[in-house]
C-alpha cells in the first residue's frame, strides 16, 4: 500500500468516524469527493490511482480538477464546494501526518470556496401536497408501505437519510405516537406526529415483515430503504398524481423538497421561525431564515404593515397629432 493510500486509510476509518464523530453519509460523501480527484489526476498522469503519490496532490492539479467538474461533469459550484471541503479536510488531516507538506498543503487549502446563487427553496403548496399523498394505492402493501413514508417524511420534515434510517426503537406509542429522529450534527429531537400520520404509519407496521431489518421501511427484497429507492418511489407517486394537479409537472420535486414543504406549512401556520428550526432541527434560527424569503404570506404582512407611499394623480394625455406633425417639419 502507498503513501498516499495509507492516509486516506486512516482518515476514512478512524478520523472522521471515530475521532471526529462523522455521520456515515458525510464519510461517504468525502470519500466521492476524494475518489474524484484521485481518478483524475491518476488518468491526468497515466498511472492507477493507487500509483499516486502525495507530492502528486498539489494545488494546481486541485484547480484543474475543479474546473472539470464544472465543465466536463456539469456539477454546479454548490457541487464543487462540497466537493472542495473534502478536500480541505483531507488536506488538514495531512498537515499533521506530514510536517513536510506543509506549504504543499496551504496552497491547496488556499483555493476559495465559490459563491453560490441563493435561491428560493422549492416547496409544493397544500394541495399539491395533498394530490402527492394520496397518489399510493391503499389497496396493496406497497402502497401502505408508500402512503406512510410520504406522511411521515412531509409531517415530521424529515431529511431521506433521516426517513430511511428510521428504526423501530425510534418509535414511541405512549402517550402518542411520536418519533425520535438524531439528525445532522447528532442533534436529537422528539416528533410528535399528526393524528393522519400515525394512522398511516401503523397500517404499515401491521403488515410490516417482522424478523429482518430493524428499520421501519422496507424494500420489497426484505433489506432497509435506500436513498435512491424513496426518490424512486416520490417520483412515481408525482407522476400519478399529476395527473389530477397538473401543476406538479412545473417544479422539480426531490425528498427535500417535501421538507421544505413542511416548513413553510409551520411558518404559515405558527408565524414563528423558531419553532420552524426547532421541527426542521436546525442549529440555528439562521439556516431556517430562507423559509421567510419564499413565504409569501409574512411578506405580505410586512407590506400591509408598511405605511405606503401617496401616489400622484394624473392623467395622460397623447400629444396631438397635428401639433406632432409640424413639430417634425420644424
């Protein structure tokens, strides 16, 4: 085994997940990131990845790979952001193993970030929301199985990775059904769920292979729900119900965006954007601030709030035309 893969052994085994406490989607998210760049800079110098050397990883081979993925891979700059914090993270994790490449690595983490375009988060409103939730088939298990995890991932404003790594110990039933979800940053929150919801989820558990995976959705092989499964799922979902809320063909609905979905439905309904990033489990009120920016219905109390400006009566008249006329002889 090299240099270099002796490192990147160590860092994805014992620095991230034991000493840094990394949740496993941010391992593996890192470890794309870096299987990326090795890939292009081994085909760069026509070597396999595992032939390079860690005076190899320099910053203008780091540049190079970065403009890459926005040209060749298409990727976005939040996409090549998050592609960069592996790196810098990498890169730091060296600096300590390898006093010797210390300038080597502050150039690399030297490169900057990329702005990124703010936008309005996507969200679906009550009725398309609605149309999505009744678009499974209660009539087969898969449909039980489907209606629940879109009222459970839309009432509790769950992320995918949350939903699908729901186990049967995260399930409360006394007094009420609730859940306990450890979100990002291993924040733990408790969620009660709509009187809907627990109907849903409990149709599902009666018919719930027992005996297998201890996660509360299951595929149809038995094993838990993966990511790409759920985004399968909503998307088939989407297309039925579209056909009865045809505007669900104009935006672009991902898992995400059914917590946003949830997240505007609270701000709608408590006007508190607390109580949004206490749901959503934010860290800080600061990340839930965007759902201010997309509900139209706070903006609307800002504005009737506001004193107006006095608008100036008048009225236009054209000039005449004969007037017109000798004006452009003149």
């Amino acid at each position: 085994m090299t240099t270099l893969a002796t490192h990147v052994s160590v860092f994805l085994r014992e620095r991230l997940p034991l000493e840094s406490r990394a949740s496993e989607r941010t391992c593996e998210t890192y470890a794309l990131g870096l299987r990326l760049l090795f890939e292009y800079i081994a085909q760069d110098l026509h070597v396999r990845p595992s032939a390079l050397r860690l005076e190899e990883i320099n910053a203008p081979r780091v540049q190079a790979f970065l403009e890459h993925l926005e040209t060749q891979r298409h990727n976005g700059p939040a996409t090549r952001n998050v592609r960069l914090a592996a790196i810098h993270t990498f890169m730091r994790f060296i600096e300590y193993r390898e006093p010797s490449a210390f300038e080597q690595v502050q150039r690399i983490r030297a490169i900057p970030m990329k702005r990124t375009d703010t936008r309005l988060v996507n969200y679906l409103t009550r009725d398309e929301m609605q149309a999505v939730l009744d678009a499974p088939a209660p009539s087969t298990r898969d449909g039980v199985r489907d209606r629940a995890m879109l009222y459970v991932a839309y009432s509790a404003g769950l992320r995918v990775s949350e939903l699908v790594g729901l186990r049967l110990e995260n399930l409360c039933f006394s007094p009420q059904l609730n859940i306990h979800v450890v979100g990002k940053g291993r924040r733990e929150r408790a969620l009660p769920l709509w009187r809907e919801t627990a109907t849903a989820l409990r149709a599902w558990l009666a018919l719930r292979p027992s005996g297998r995976s201890p996660e509360v959705f299951l595929n149809a092989r038995g094993a838990a729900m993966t990511r790409s499964g759920f985004e399968y799922i909503l998307e088939k979902h989407v297309q039925t119900a579209a056909l009865h809320c045809p505007s669900l063909l104009t935006k672009r609905i991902s898992p995400h965006c059914l917590r946003h979905s949830c997240a505007l439905l609270i701000l709608q309904s408590t006007g508190d954007i607390r109580k949004v990033a206490l749901w959503l489990g934010h860290a800080s009120t600061q990340t839930t601030e965007m759902y201010l920016r997309a509900d139209t219905t706070t903006l609307l109390e800002v504005m009737n709030a506001t004193p107006q400006p006095s608008l100036r009566k008048g009225h236009f008249r054209p000039p005449d035309q004969l007037i017109a006329l000798l004006n452009g002889r003149g």
